[in-house]
C-alpha cells in the first residue's frame, strides 16, 4: 500500500512562500524545464507542485539518481553480512575473468566500485554495452585498469553495474527484488521497475523509475539516519560513509560536481548532499535545515537548478529559521501558482490555414535511409486531432495529436510502452510541428514536417528537449507512396 508523506503548512514548517514563488520564476527566467518538486521540512511536505502534463502518480525516469538506491542496496547486504566493501571484486566474477589479472585488478574492491574509483581512464559503460555474449561483467573485467584503485575519480556507470552484478551473485536476487521488502515496501514505494541487461541483471546505474514523492520519502530516510516510522532500515554508520567525501572529484569552488563523491552520492557546498540524475533528477538532502527536496525535470541545465536552490529555497530557511511566516498574501499567491504549473503545448495565436489537411490528407511516405530507422510516415488528419502512424524496424506505432492541445496516450515506439501526451501545430503553409512528450521520462520529441507539394515529398527534422548527443538533430526524407 502506498503512504503518503504528512503535508504542513509554510508557516507551521517556518518556511518563506515568498522564498517558494522566487524559486519557480528563476526557473522560468532562465529557461529550465522542471517537471516536478517536492519540499519537505521536519518531515512534512512544505510545496509540491507538477507541471502538467505531468502528475504525482506518474513515475519518472530516474537515470543516475538510481545509483543511490543501488548503494542503498549495497549497504542493506553489508549490515546483513552478504558483503564487505573491501572485498575483492574478482571474487565474484571466477568464471567471467580475463586470462590475465592485472595487479590493479585484483586490487579492486567493491568500495573503489562504490566511490567510482576504480582505477580506469574512461567510463566502461559504452564496451559493456556492445558486448558480443550481453555478458556485461566479463566486458568490464577485460578493460584494462590503468590506476591503482582509490587513487582517481572518474564517473563511471559500469562501476554501478557491477555493484548489481555483485549483489545478484551474493542473494540470488535482482536489485529490485532485494530492495522490494527492505526499502521499497517500507517506505510505500509501489510498482517501482528497473530495466535489465541482456543477462537479466539490473542496470544499477540507470534504469529505475519511481514517482516524485517516493524520491522525497528516500531522502528524508537518509535525513533520519535510516529510521522510518520508528524502524531502522538502514544501519546510521552506512547513511554517514556513503554520504561523506570518500574520494576528491575536483578543487571545490563553484562547482557541485567538484565538491567531493561518496558512495554514489554527491556532496555539494553549503554541506549539503545528493543523489541526482542527468536532465534534472534530484534528491537533495539539506541536513542543516532538516530539509529534503526531490525534482525531476528535462533540462540539461544541472548547475543552473542547483544555483536556484541555494540562491532561493535555502533563502527561505535562513529567512525563517523554525520561527513561523507570516506572508498571507505570498501563500495564497504560490498555491495559486502551484496549481497553474504546466508545459504548454507550442501554440500560434493565428495557426495559419493548410492545404495539407486537405491535399495530402492520409498519403504515406516512404522514407530514405536514416539513423532513427524509420521506414514510413502517415499523417491523417480528423476534426483537430492528427493521427500520425510510423513504421519502424518492422513495426507500426500509432499517436494522436490534438490541435493546440495535449492528447493523452500510450506508445512502446521509444522502447517499453509508456504514457505519452501529443499535441500538433501548424507553423506555416505546409510546414507541420508534432510534440510528443513521453511524461514518464525528461524527454520532450519535436518533429518539424515540411510537405512540398510540388514534387510530393516530405522532409522531417527530429529534435530532443534534452539529449547525451551534441550532434545536430536528423533530417529525414520521404516521396509519397
């Protein structure tokens, strides 16, 4: 059964709303997409607030805020005696190592995998991945190991990896079956999923998806030391080693990707902590003020979110203190803002008329040859609903798209299927814009169509809200079948 956290208010909690409302317009003023936030003080929900299309029963994409759970699992095995952080990571693994073991490999132990100091130049996570057999961990234990373990800081999701691959071997369990009745049912965390490898172990570096508020009730159990609702969870000696400085990540200054790294938490000034996830996933622990806050976002503005943070919301403890608020007006002008939050739908206040509705109306194109793998585009078009249907590697994927306005729906075009929103736009004469934002994710796709009707063909160029890749977005082309 799911548990909601308790809710306060402002004042009760001696928090500034002012404080709250400056935080949401810094995000706006500079761009940032912001799914979700959740503020937490002394354990009760100070503001929430959701961006709609976007709700609190969605879950969401995670990426590496997943690391800190997998941590968490590491430590449940060490408090029940499974593992110690100084054991040999080659002891695991007797028949996936290479020919040769390197001094520095046999070296290697599972606290260097924790503290991403395992002594390699780069991140293993792209050679795993093209592993010919799917064996993740033996690709890993064949690269070379360049440093004496301990010594050097380099992120590294394939050290995430096989701290899942380590658990898995020690209980038999995946990650998320381990951490099912020792963190997930505790804390009311339903339907948590994790993706797999090929050999069907947990990603541990990426992969999980949970909601917002099971983001906020993981943080403030790290707050509490590992107690929960009077039950101690996770051992208070594991909460402080994996969230102090195990290892240098850089000289500090104004950077919190500088500011130290723990075992798969970050620290970050003002004393704070962190776990977090590319394009805007965050659990940041605020010990000084007994505050939590969880967000989830689509932007790939990280230092910018965190600069908000200390510039405004930890403003509003220091303005406050624990003595109460009294800013009437600030508070019902941020619960009127909270709930007006949402993501737009590109919109033109005078859509301009197209022949293509008509004209073109259902014609199928068949595309060129293209990294994204398309093979053919249909677009139809009823009342104000487009209906864009794609055939890709062999299989059909429908979606609607409303005139100017969201269309929910589900899709397993990107992958698993998953809940969407559409919405279309014309920007001009024969010039089409499709929106699709995938709400369990950060990720927002925008497809401009051009049809040219002289010579029946159609060019398309896919663009990402946020993305790993630099490269500029595809051009894709089509004739009419």
């Amino acid at each position: 059964m799911s548990m909601s956290l308790p809710r306060k208010s402002q004042k009760e909690l001696g928090i500034s709303p002012s404080k709250i409302l400056d935080f949401i317009d810094y995000l706006e003023a500079h761009s940032i997409e912001v799914h979700s936030f959740m503020l937490l003080r002394h354990g009760h929900v100070a503001a929430e607030g959701w961006w709609h299309p976007y709700g609190p029963e969605l879950p969401h994409m995670l990426f590496s805020l997943s690391k800190s759970f997998t941590s968490t699992a590491i430590g449940l095995a060490v408090q029940e005696g499974k593992l110690s952080v100084d054991d040999p990571v080659i002891s695991f693994f007797p028949d996936e190592l290479p020919a040769e073991v390197s001094a520095n490999l046999s070296a290697m132990r599972i606290k260097h995998l924790l503290m991403m100091g395992t002594g390699h130049t780069f991140d293993t996570t792209s050679d795993m991945h093209q592993a010919p057999d799917g064996n993740w961990a033996r690709a890993f234990l064949a690269l070379s190991v360049e440093l004496e373990p301990g010594t050097h800081f380099l992120y590294n999701t394939g050290a995430t990896y096989m701290l899942s691959a380590i658990l898995q071997k020690v209980t038999g369990q995946t990650l998320l079956q381990f951490l099912q009745p020792r963190l997930f049912e505790p804390l009311g965390i339903t339907n948590p999923s994790w993706e797999s490898c090929p050999k069907g172990i947990n990603t541990g570096g990426f992969g999980l998806k949970v909601r917002t508020e099971d983001i906020a009730k993981f943080g403030q159990l790290y707050l509490q030391k590992g107690i929960w609702q009077g039950q101690r969870l996770v051992n208070e000696d594991w909460i402080a080693e994996a969230t102090a400085k195990q290892i240098s990540n850089g000289d500090g200054g104004e950077s919190d990707w500088a500011q130290g790294y723990g075992y798969q938490f970050w620290r970050c000034r003002h004393g704070v902590y962190r776990g977090d996830g590319a394009f805007g996933q965050f659990c940041i622990v605020i010990e000084e003020w007994d505050a939590v806050l969880a967000m989830t976002g689509g932007t790939n503005d990280l230092q910018g979110v965190l600069n908000g943070v200390w510039e405004h919301l930890i403003a509003a403890f220091k303005s406050s203190g624990s003595e109460a608020v009294e800013e009437p007006e600030a508070v019902e002008l941020l619960q009127g803002r909270l709930n007006q939050l949402k993501l737009e739908p590109p919109c033109l206040q005078q859509e301009p008329q197209s022949q293509w509705e008509m004209n073109a109306n259902k014609s199928c194109y068949r595309l060129e040859s293209n990294p994204l793998k398309l093979e053919t585009i249909q677009i139809e078009f009823v009342e104000d609903t487009a209906i864009l249907q794609i055939r890709a590697e062999g299989t059909d994927h429908r979606i609607e798209l409303g005139r100017q306005r969201w269309v929910p729906g589900r899709t397993s075009f990107f992958g698993e299927e998953e809940q969407i929103v559409g919405s279309y736009t014309w920007k001009e004469q024969g010039r089409l814009l499709l929106t699709i934002q995938r709400v369990e994710t950060p990720f927002c796709i925008t497809i401009s169509s051009e049809y040219r009707a002289a010579d029946d063909q159609i060019e398309l160029q896919v663009s990402w809200n946020a993305s790993f890749e630099p490269d500029e977005p595809p051009v894709l082309r089509g004739r009419r079948i």
